[in-house]
C-alpha cells in the first residue's frame, strides 16, 4: 500500500519531506527541527516515568514530578506542531512547499495528542484532589468502581498505544532531524534560528521545574504518603 510505503520509509529514514530552509527562523526545517528536539526530550522523560511505575508506591514523588515535566514538554510539542499546521493552512509558501504530513501519520496525530493531553490532565487532576478524593469511585461500570485515579490510568494505556505507534514512526526522523542532518535537494543545510530553538527548549525545561518546584510539596502524592519514608517498606 503507498500510504504505508511512505510511513516505513520515513520511519527507516529512507525518505523525509524537503523542509525549505527561510532566513532567520529557518522556516518548515527550523520548525521540524524544533519539534524533534522537544520530542527527544519527550520521549526520554516518558522512559523515566515509565520506570516509577516499576515501584510507584515507593517513587509516587519522582511520578509525580516527572508528569510536570512532562506537560511543559507536551505542551510545547503541540505548540510547535500546531504552528506548523496553521502555517500550511493559511497558505505560507514555506510550509505549501514542504507539504502535510503522510496520511496515516494525519491519522494518528489528533490521537496522539489527545491521549496525551488526556493522561496529563488526569494527572494533574489527580494533584488537584489530592490522594484520597483521587481513590474514591465516582461510579460503577460492569462491577468495577470507577474513581479519577482508574480514568488515569485508563488513560495512560491509550497512551501507550497511540504514542507507541508514533514513536516507531518519528523516532528516527526525530533523531536525524536533531543531530543536524537536513538535506535541500543534495546539499546538507544550515538551519537559522539555532540559538532561539535552543532557547525555547531551555525555556519549556526550566518552566517545568518552576511547576515541580510550586506544586510537589502540596501535591498530597508524596511517597511517605503511601507509608514510605526514609526507604521503609511500605507498611513498616
């Protein structure tokens, strides 16, 4: 099928769009370049979070705390993606040149952020009651109470589904994008702009911190919570 010819080829990195290259903000490969470094990032603190879920009772604090981070860093990435679609429907050259994305990847984008968008709300959420209003059920479905903490993690497996999809695809896009290797026509290209990505992406950081720093010690999440302090067991 060429639809899916064109995602695995991407995916490979045997195939890319040609990003025109614009002065001073670099433009559609500015833009991708952006992005790919956002979602590397993204993608490395989603590890970390997936390996508080190995003990979350014991690093409910560090689960908390890399859920901030992650929302500042998610909320950049739509940022930059959406400016990229505005630009392409409002008609810039730069952006009509370098044209949309592969169909399938169309497909699963709205996806993609919308779980996202999901499990980080849920989770800030589940700051915002506080532990014991997050575990108490709100209703029943099929015999199962239903509380803020199950719609969270309801949440976070179409997460895993959707972002898993998108990360075999973008993954070494990303990766080639970040580490500088753009190509106009046969030629390698000097993207303008490096600093100001650099600085936005400093920026989305350092705004998570901000956040962590303000709400982890009201949050109610942390581990001694959960009956863990100083690296007790749990219960002791």
């Amino acid at each position: 099928m060429p639809a899916v010819d064109v995602v695995v080829d991407e995916a490979v990195g045997r195939g890319h769009r040609a990003d025109p290259v614009v002065p001073r903000s670099g433009g559609p490969a500015g833009n991708a370049r952006l992005t790919s470094w956002i979602g590397l990032l993204l993608l490395a603190v989603s590890l970390a979070e997936l390996v508080t879920l190995l003990d979350v009772t014991g690093l409910i604090g560090w689960h908390v705390a890399l859920g901030i981070v992650l929302t500042s860093l998610a909320l950049a990435k739509t940022a930059s993606t959406g400016w990229r679609i505005m630009r392409y429907y409002t008609g810039s050259q730069a952006y009509g040149s370098a044209g949309p994305p592969p169909l399938i990847l169309r497909f699963l984008g709205p996806l993609v952020v919308l779980s996202t968008l999901c499990v980080l709300g849920s989770g800030i959420a589940l700051i915002a009651l506080g532990r014991p209003a997050s575990e108490r059920s709100w209703f029943s479905l099929l015999g199962q109470g239903i509380s803020p903490l199950t719609l969270h993690q309801l949440s976070f497996i179409l997460f895993g589904v959707f972002v898993g999809l998108h990360v075999l695809a973008r993954l070494v896009p990303a990766v080639l994008q970040a580490s500088g290797r753009v190509r106009v026509g046969e030629q390698r290209a000097t993207v303008p702009g490096g600093a100001a990505r650099a600085l936005i992406v400093a920026l989305c950081l350092v705004a998570g911190v901000i956040a962590l720093i303000a709400v982890l010690p009201v949050s109610g999440w942390r581990h001694d919570h959960f009956g863990v302090h100083h690296g007790a067991p749990f219960g002791r």
